[in-house]
C-alpha cells in the first residue's frame, strides 16, 4: 500500500490550480481544518477575500471555485456555506485507505522536509560554579522539543549549550577556594552547593572590607592571564559543574552535541574587536569600542558595547565570537537562540551586527515568557531565591509517585518509581510546552499532574489505555487489515485527526511553537477516549473489530511518537 498522503496539500494544490484558471491571486490558495464537524473538515475563505478585491459577489465567486476544482478522487462535491466559505469534506473510502496506510509508515504519514537545512540550536546555558534553576527549565524544555522535531522532519540540528564559565563569579570563587576554611575537596558531595557558599562567602567579605574587591580582581585577571594555579582551580569548577548539569539533563532525556563556554572564545575577542574596527563596523567613543546603527529603525538610539573603556570584554563580544565559530564551522543555514524575551534587545542588535560582518544567514530569537508563582510574580523560594532546578525536578517525581501509590498501591516499589519518574517529568515539561511560548504562565502543581484536561498525565493515560488491550493478548497486533470501516462519526473524527499530524507537525517550526503539537495530542486523546467508550472493539464482528485495533494501533503509536518529539516519555502502566 502508498503511504499516506496528507489531505490538506492535496486540497491546497487543487484549489491553486483553479484560482490559476479564474486567474486570481495565487497566494489565496490556502485551506484550514475547521473547528465544527458541521462544515465538513476543511475550509476555504479565498472567494471572500479575491469578491473583496474584485468588488463581485463572494458566493458567486465560490461557485465558480467550485466548478474548476478536481478533487472526484479524494473529497464529495464541495459547499458555499455562509458568506462564501467553500467546505470540503473527505470521501469515505479515500480517509480509510489512507489511515489504513499508516500502518505500514514508521514516520505515520510526516513527511521529511522538502528543503533539509542545517540548523544550529543555542539553549540551555547555566552559569558554571552556580546550580541550574527553574529559570534554566523553558529555555532547556522548549529547546531540546524543537531539536527533536526539527531532526525528525529530516534537518541536521547542532545543539550548543553556551556556558557561563568566564565570569566575574571565578574572582571570588577561586580566592574562596585558595582563603577560606574548610579547605576540603570540592569533588566531595554536592560541589555546587559548596561553590555557592563561597561565592556568598566572599561577597559578604567584599562589603565589609572594600580593599579585598581589588584583591578578588586580581585573582579574575590571573586566571584571565593565563596564571596556572588559577587555571587549574577553574578547570576542576567547570568540570564539576557540568558533571552536576549532565545529572539534570540526564534526568530531562536532554544531551548536547557541544557546550562550548564563553571562556572557548577568549583568544578570538581581541583580534574581532580589532577587525570590527579596521572595517569601520565598530567605532571607539569615550575609550570604549561601539557598534552605533545610526539608520536603524529601532536601533538608531541604541548602540552595541562591544569593549569597555578599561578593555574588559562584554557578552556582546563573545556572542559575536561564538557566531562567527558557528557560521565557520558548521555552515549552518540558521541559528536560533532559545533564550529569554527581556533579552530582545539583545539578540536585535547581534544580528544587526553580523550582518554588518557578511553573515547572511537566518538568525532567529525564540523568545518566551516567565514561570510564575501563585502571587503572579517570579517564581521564587520564601526567602528569595531562585527555586533549584534539581529540587524542581525532585519534587515533580515525590508528587507523582505519591499520586501513583495511592491509585496503584500493588505495583511493586520499581514500578512505582518508574512510573512517577515518566509522568512527574512529563507533567511538568508539558505545562511548559503547552503554552504560547511568549506566554508567562502560573505554576501549578495541581493542574499540570491532574488526569483530566490538557496535561501529560491525560495523555499518557490515553497511550495506556490504547496498549491495555493488546497487552491481553498480543496476537490481536495480527489481525490488521489493508483498508478500515469507519462507519461510526466518532471513528472517522479519530481517523482524520491522525492524519492531520502530517499538517501539524512541521508547522511547529514555522514560529518555534510547540504548544501547537501539544494542542492536535490533547484532541487526539479526547476523540480516542470517546472513540474507546462508544465502539466496542473486542466483541465487534470480525471486520470490525480489526478495523477498530487498527485504529487503536495508529493512535498509540502516534501519541508516543508526538510526546516523544515533546521529550516526554510514555509509561506502559499507570
């Protein structure tokens, strides 16, 4: 059997070849799925926009739409709805054979990019010497979601976790480790935490004794200089912080292909700075070097530090660096930078300025919003301070096996903690997805590990349900046909949303939004749960029945593929 062919080209293509012969605006060519059964399942606006253009009656135009569609193979005689809207509705046989086909496709009906690019993804990004915080979780999440979408629809992805590992925090860290009591190995449990205390350590010392800043800056500007103590001392703080990170990542189902820090593009900063200068890019004023954008429309008053006076390197100068490596090493047709929106400005002026450098490629800020607390500001401990990632992630497991144990209290202690490790993670990474990226968002724990309503556990209860009943008897996996019967609307309604992932998911790189996918796996799972109430399955006449474990196959598969493309994994018991 073909594989499936995605309605929604099919349609579009049709509709383009008869907007060509009326001799209208090719860009019209565009159908959507609509959002009532009623209207059949998908829908056109085009006559209402080219009557407006033409001043003519839109329902006339719609029917002369109509007359120059060739669609016999695969849709019933379109409709004029309305105003003008043109309704199309998918025949029968074409949706069951096509479903059917499915079976036979590991990639169920997702097609592979026609234009594969290579795409470098900057995410993630903690600060060395500092544990990683629920600040860290949006950017982590929706960066390693779009990575795998993005290798799935057939690209070649890079990612880059740019560490924090160069900044002004090793002055104090390193004096901390060389001064101040306990003088213990840091590889001893838990390093971070004793980075930080340090860290606190000497701030508190630097109030009180104003002298002892300059000393801490002389032990940044050795290290900087190349002082091999110091290097040594920052070498064994980097390595244990990112032992410590891959513990989270590890945890998250999360890996890197690099995690080049700031420090990698050290040597390269002095001679771009040099560069920027000698190509008239960059300018000195009042002893810093700037990049000014005196005709940009948003950046004209806004000029780019590149270099202070007192010679000390920005991020602005890093970031072009590690840029400029990218672009060297890797080709990439894009690079997108997962990162906070208060960084706009940011990123605004960077691409601006590689521009400025000759790179022409696409550069793209995916920016999102913030996680808040039930008082609707920054999520925060009580006293203050940034909520940890790794207790973050502690307590979604503690809170799922809690759930677990009391529905399930005769899984044994593994199964519970296998189980509560997949749905507390999942819970929580789909709260993030599920939103508008740009949306901030009120952290709930009640909401986000609750059974009912758009959330992980919903979902993987769906993929559970839809395994049960080929874990009584996995001969049932036999029994598939070549073509299904969906003879009942609740069975055709499941059908077609299976088929409209092939439309789903590579629209989600089109703006960087996985909530869309999050979105087509929630009514995937409310048609499958209405589907599995109101169709009998195993006692259904022989035909029927296969049909129906068909369905119930394809739908399993594609629940664990679209949540896996989320990061999410799909427990077997629940």
């Amino acid at each position: 059997m073909p594989l499936s062919q995605a309605p929604l080209p099919l349609l579009e293509h049709a509709l383009g070849e008869a907007i060509k012969k009326l001799d209208l605006d090719p860009s019209l060519a565009q159908i959507t799925p609509t959002n009532n059964q009623r209207f059949g399942d998908y829908q056109t606006n085009a006559a209402l926009i080219a009557a407006k253009e033409l001043k003519s009656n839109p329902r006339d135009l719609a029917n002369q739409l109509i007359a120059e569609l060739d669609l016999e193979d695969y849709c019933d005689p379109p409709e004029v709805a309305g105003a003008g809207f043109i309704n199309f509705r998918l025949k029968k046989n074409f949706l069951e054979q096509q479903v059917a086909s499915l079976l036979h496709d590991p990639r169920l009906g997702i097609p592979l990019s026609a234009s594969p690019r290579t795409i470098v993804i900057d995410f993630s990004s903690p600060n060395v010497a500092k544990p990683m915080h629920v600040g860290h979780i949006r950017s982590t999440i929706l960066g390693e979601s779009l990575l795998r979408i993005a290798r799935f629809l057939g690209h070649r992805v890079i990612s880059d976790n740019h560490l924090g590992d160069w900044g002004t925090q090793f002055g104090k860290v390193i004096y901390g480790l060389k001064n101040l009591p306990p003088q213990a190995e840091l590889a001893e449990e838990s390093p971070i935490e004793k980075l930080v205390r340090l860290y606190r350590q000497v701030t508190t010392l630097e109030r009180e004794d104003a002298q002892l800043r300059d000393v801490v800056r002389k032990e940044l500007l050795k290290l900087q200089q190349g002082d091999c103590e110091n290097r040594k001392l920052w070498e064994e703080v980097v390595t244990l912080s990112w032992r410590e990170f891959e513990k989270q990542y590890a945890l998250l189902g999360v890996s890197f292909d690099e995690h080049l820090g700031e420090s990698f593009y050290h040597e390269a900063l002095q001679p771009l700075v040099q560069r920027l200068l000698l190509q008239g890019i960059a300018k000195r004023s009042q002893g810093a070097v700037v990049i000014f954008f005196p005709h940009h429309p948003t950046l004209h008053d806004k000029p780019f530090l590149i270099q202070k006076s007192d010679g000390a390197f920005l991020y602005a100068t890093t970031d072009l660096a590690t840029l400029e490596y990218r672009v060297t090493r890797w080709h990439p047709d894009a690079i997108w930078y997962v990162c906070g929106a208060p960084q706009q400005l940011h990123f605004e002026q960077l691409f601006e300025s590689s521009r400025r450098l000759g790179f022409h490629l696409e550069l793209r800020h995916i920016a999102f919003g913030s996680i808040l607390g039930e008082d609707r500001k920054m999520m925060k401990t009580r006293s203050g301070d940034n909520i940890e990632l790794g207790s973050l992630l502690q307590e979604a497991i503690d809170r799922a096996w809690k759930i677990i144990d009391e529905k399930n209290p005769l899984f044994s202690q593994e199964e519970k903690k296998k189980i509560a490790q997949i749905v507390g993670l999942g819970a929580l990474k789909y709260a993030d997805l599920m939103q508008h990226r740009m949306t901030d968002y009120v952290f709930s724990w009640e909401k986000m590990l609750a059974f009912q309503g758009n959330t992980a556990p919903y979902l993987q209860n769906a993929y559970v349900r839809s395994r049960s009943i080929f874990r009584k008897d996995e001969s049932l996996q036999s029994f598939f046909p070549s073509t299904l019967l969906l003879d009942e609307e609740v069975e055709r309604t499941l059908a077609l949303q299976l088929l409209q992932f092939a439309e789903v998911i590579p629209n989600v790189l089109v703006d960087a939004r996985p909530n869309i996918l999050c979105l087509a796996l929630y009514e995937l799972a409310t048609k499958f749960h209405r589907f599995y109430e109101e169709c009998p399955i195993l006692k259904a006449e022989k035909k029927v029945k296969e049909s129906r474990l068909a369905l119930t196959e394809i739908t399993s598969r594609m629940l664990q593929l679209g949540l896996n493309l989320l990061g999410i994994d799909v427990p077997e018991k629940m």
